[in-house]
C-alpha cells in the first residue's frame, strides 16, 4: 500500500496571481504549486537534506528556497 501524498496550502502567495500555493509531496518529490493558475515548482525529496542541521531539517529555509525557485520560474517564463 502506498502511503497518501502530503499536501497543504502554505502561507506564500503566487506571484503571478495572488493565490496560495500548496505544497505537496509524493513520490520522492517535492512540489510547490498554484492551483489557481497551473505554475508549479519542484525537486527531489533528497535536496531537503541539504537544509538538516543538527539532524532535525530547518524547515522555513527548505520552503524559502522551493518559493525562490517557484518566483524565478514565473519570471523566466515572463
């Protein structure tokens, strides 16, 4: 049995249209998306590993960097 995706609205707004953007994890990935107008970001689960210090993962600055992500992609896109 595969374990449910977890999913939640965060409190980042998307840039492009104002809406908030949900965070969703599944399959080794994590995702930070607009369901409002489509614009998603994502990477591998892994990467988070990159934000643990002192064994416990320094949440706020792993969802700092997939909105930072998530804003550069909209402005390439523009």
């Amino acid at each position: 049995m595969r374990p449910s995706p977890l999913w939640f609205e965060t409190t980042y707004r998307c840039p492009s249209c104002g809406a908030p953007l949900v965070y969703i994890e599944k399959g080794g990935a994590a995702v930070l998306k607009c369901q409002a107008c489509g614009g998603s970001v994502w990477t591998e689960l892994r990467e988070a590993g990159r934000f643990v210090v002192g064994g416990r993962l320094e949440w706020r600055r792993f969802m700092e960097f997939l909105y930072a992500a998530y804003a550069y992609r909209l402005a390439m896109k523009a």
